[in-house]
C-alpha cells in the first residue's frame, strides 16, 4: 500500500477514469467510471453500476489498474491496485446516496469498488510519461 501524492488527490475529482481488469485467462476489460473518488490517501472507490464484466474479472483476479486523464491539459495518471467489491455495510451505502443525490437517473449501485492503491504512475505528456511517482 502506498499514499496517493497529493497532486493525483487533487487531479481526481470530477474526472472519467478508465478501470482496466483482466479475467483469470488473461482476457483484458477497460470500462470508463465517473464515480471514482477518493477514499482516503492510500484508498480509492468507485460505483458499480453497469459493471458485470469488470465485476466478474475483479471477483476472480482483484488485480486492477484506473487511468484518470484530462485531455484538455494532456495530463493524467495511473493507479495500479488490488480491488475488494463490497455489496454492504456503511461504504456501499453512503456511496449510493451519492449516486441517487446526483438526480441523474442513475441506476441503483449494485457494488462499490474499494481499491488499495499499491503503485502510482505519471500519464501526462511529456518526459516524465509512465514514471512511477508513488
């Protein structure tokens, strides 16, 4: 497990992230998520609610990486994790009322992802693209 640099904490709120999973055979998901966020400095989450690929790939291989970019600025990152899905308890159910407070007509979440972020990498273009920053 290691802390999120500060700058990643601060880039992440309101961006698309990409998850990436792969299933026991190898076979590779990417998926986009606008509900990742921030759980704490060494945790990020987001909602499931559409996943059932990714879902699945992460109940059999927890491994797990989620670019977040801004193409905008041409600046991004990358979290490299192990994934725990959880269907209970206070973290799925504070994060559904988030979801159903956006009033977008949003399905119910099923899931919440809680990744343990155990590497960070720089995507942003430039000389410092795909250095491990944490």
């Amino acid at each position: 497990m290691v802390s999120i640099p500060k700058v990643v904490q601060e880039f992440i709120p309101g961006k698309l992230a990409w998850v990436a999973t792969a299933s026991p055979d190898g076979m590779p998901n990417v998926t986009p998520k606008g509900t990742l966020k921030l759980l704490d400095d060494t945790h990020v989450v987001f909602a499931d609610l559409f996943s059932l690929k990714t879902r699945k790939n992460l109940l059999e291989n927890p491994k797990v990486a989620v670019t977040i970019a801004d193409s905008a600025t041409a600046k991004g990152y990358q979290i490299k994790g192990t994934a725990e899905v959880i269907d209970s308890g206070p973290l799925f159910e504070d994060t559904g009322k988030q979801i159903q407070a956006l009033q977008k007509g949003l399905p119910p979440v099923h899931h919440v992802v809680k990744i343990t972020v155990e590497s960070v990498f720089d995507q942003s273009v430039g000389p410092e693209a795909g250095k491990q920053i944490a």
